[in-house]
C-alpha cells in the first residue's frame, strides 16, 4: 500500500479474504489470467489477497505493464483496514466477513467453498444474494459474475437489532421490560 | 434379593422420568418469583462469526442483570475470548465484579477421526463438568457450534437432579437459513433451551417453538 499514495484516485482495489482457513481453489481462481483480465476490464487496479493457511501461492506483481497490481499476506489483525479501502471484496462465504463487508456497505461477492463437509454455508449467502444484498458464486463460475458484475442491482444491508432477542430473555427472567 | 434389586430400579426409574418429564414441562416457563437481583451468566462462545453474534447480543443487555459473566471458549480459539475481554474491557484473567474467562476442550475438532473423538469427547464431558460444577451459572446463552453441547446436557441433568436450575438461551446461527445446525435440532428436540432463536422467518415456520424476532448481524 506504500507506492500507491501518489496516485490514489486511480486505485480501485479487490481484496480478497478466505478468512482463518484455507480455500486454495478460490486463491487458485483469482490468480488466473482470466479473472484477472477481468478485473481489469471492470476497472480495477490492485488485488490484494488474504490467504490464510492456503498451500497456494499467488504471483506478486507490481503492474508496470498495464496490469493488475497483485499482492497478498497470509493473516492480518487489520482486515477491517483492507475491507475499508477496497471498492469490491471477493470473500469465502463465512457469516463474520460476510457481516462485517456487508455492515460498511462494501460490494461484494461471496464464493462458496464446495470442498467443505457441511456445506451449510451456501444457505446464507444464497439467501442474501437472493436479497440483492450480495453477488453469490463458486470458484469456477466466478469469473462469468465478474464479468457480468453490475453494483447498481445491490440493496442495501439493512443491519439486524439485537434488542428483540434482549427483551425476550429479560421478560423469559422477570427483568423489567424496559 | 434379585426382586428387591428389580423393584428398587423400577422405582428410580419412574422417579427419574417423572422428574425428567417435570423438568422439561417447566423449562421454556417463565420466571414468576425472582429472588435474586443479578443472575450468574455464563457466555459460550462459539468461534468466529458465533461470537461476533453473541457479542452483538450481550452489547443489549443489561451488564448488572446478568452478573457475574463466565465466558468459555474452546481451548483451540484463541481469537473469542480476546473479543470477549475487548467488550468487557478487562484485560486480566477476572473483572471487578467476578466476570471470567475460561477455555474449555472441544469434543471433536474439525477433520478428526470419529475413533479418537471418543476419548476426546469424554475429556471435554468431564472438563465441562468441573466447570459447570465451579460455575453453576443462573442463565447460560450460547449460540453454537457443538462447544455448547455438553454444557447444555450437564445443566439439564443438574436440573433433574436439583442441583442448580438454569435457564437456557440458545440463538441459531445467522447461517442457517434452511435447516437448523445439530446443536440447535439436538436443543430443539429434547427441550433443552427455554427459549431456542432463529434468525429467518421461514426457519421459524419449521420449528413452530423456536421464537423469530429479527437478526442479530
């Protein structure tokens, strides 16, 4: 992040975050030539890629030819920082990075990891993606959602209110209502 | 002989339903005769987007109601707890008002065989029982993943056996849109939880006890 302060309004960054785990085959996926070549067509110009335990390792580049600036990290205490400065995050389908992108109203797309047991972890993001809050994909489709990527469809994120939950296990109690 | 030894099983036995049955008809009852003013609470902390959820909860409730605070987590997370110290703002191993950290051993770990899980779940069994035992919480709140499993069962038992009644919270995970997680059914099913939350409202309709008020995230 440490070249790029002198042409800031041009930086449009992809991060890409798979969270405490690994999920080589998405790693694997935004390495590629292709979603790359993508990227760049939507106008985006650095990918940044959290990897986390991944055995995959993707190629850095500095972008002197025209192309994709890439770097990556393995874990960082400050992915809050990354997602802020991002303008479109690509992330695996964990409920706190999909909160957490969704609450600073990030565009986003979730890609699910087909290689887990219990894939339960599409229902969310298919749930919310049928909610227009989100764009859902797996790693071999995700360059087609790329390529067709239109942010102007995303609703919103309302966030939730834990208030109502509060109030039923205070009444549940006897605690005064309010 | 053999018959006293018959009867005295048959009489235990029904003892033991009858209890178990009164047990669960009372559960999910509401509080009518409070003594206390603050209820022992004990905080099971699941891992990563578990504890952001559970975090967002206990961020709206009243901090002197529901106190002393025992948080567990499982001994292989590092990251709850600390998240749990943030919001407490209590950096040292207790708070002023006895609030606690405690980690505790996970039944089975992601990929592990199910031949060592045996010996794995009987170690966390008996730990959760020496914690519950030291804690005897008034209210547990937990919202998954399996962690909370053997707390739960320890505090039904303790209630059948009358050692210390308390009240279960149980939150389904946002994740689960479609179907509930194995904690939530195995909660759900043998009325474990006073009060079991879903977060969507087609959830909600599968499982006609289960209370939908909203999301947490």
């Amino acid at each position: 992040m440490e070249d790029v302060n002198n042409h800031i309004e041009s930086k449009r960054t992809v991060f890409v975050t798979v969270g405490t785990t690994s999920f080589d085959s998405l790693v694997r996926t935004v390495d590629s030539d292709q979603v790359k070549e993508a990227l760049l067509e939507k106008g985006y110009t650095h990918l940044v890629i959290q990897m986390g335990r991944g055995s995959y390792i993707p190629k850095k580049s500095s972008g002197e030819d025209g192309s994709l600036v890439v770097d990556y990290f393995t874990f960082s205490s400050s992915i809050a920082d990354y997602l802020r400065s991002a303008s479109l995050v690509i992330s695996h389908a964990g409920s706190g990075s999909i909160f957490e992108t969704l609450r600073i109203a990030k565009p986003l797309i979730v890609v699910v990891n087909e290689d887990l047991m219990d894939n339960h972890q599409s229902e969310l993001a298919e749930e919310l993606a049928e909610r227009k809050h989100l764009f859902c994909a797996r790693p071999q489709t995700l360059c087609q959602v790329i390529e067709s990527l239109n942010l102007d469809t995303i609703v919103p994120y309302e966030p939730g209110d834990a208030n109502p939950v509060a109030k039923l296990i205070n009444k549940h109690l006897g605690f005064p209502a309010d | 002989m053999v018959e006293f030894v018959l009867i005295f099983l048959v009489i235990t036995t029904t003892l033991l339903v009858v209890r178990v049955v009164y047990v669960i008809s009372q559960s999910s009852k509401p509080i009518r005769n409070r003594s206390q003013k603050h209820l022992s609470t004990l905080v099971v902390l699941g891992s990563g987007g578990h504890t952001a959820e559970m975090i967002n909860l206990l961020s709206v409730m009243q901090k002197d109601w529901f106190a002393p605070r025992y948080y567990i987590a499982a001994a292989t997370d590092n990251m709850s707890l600390q998240k749990a110290r943030v919001f407490e703002g209590i950096l040292d191993y207790k708070g002023a008002d006895g609030t606690q950290f405690m980690q505790i051993y996970r039944s089975r770990e992601v990929g592990q065989s199910y031949i060592t899980s045996v010996g794995t779940t009987l170690l966390a069994l008996g730990h959760a029982l020496w914690l519950m035992v030291k804690i005897r919480p008034h209210v547990i709140l937990c919202n998954g993943p399996g962690t909370c499993i053997p707390i739960c069962a320890i505090a039904f038992i303790f209630k059948v056996l009358g050692i210390r009644w308390s009240y279960i919270f149980y939150v389904e995970s946002i994740a689960r849109v479609k179907r509930l997680s194995l904690t939530g059914l195995l909660l759900y099913k043998l009325h474990m939880a006073d009060q079991l939350f879903v977060q969507w409202p087609q959830l909600q309709k599968q499982y006609p006890r289960a209370h939908y008020v909203g999301r947490l995230m």
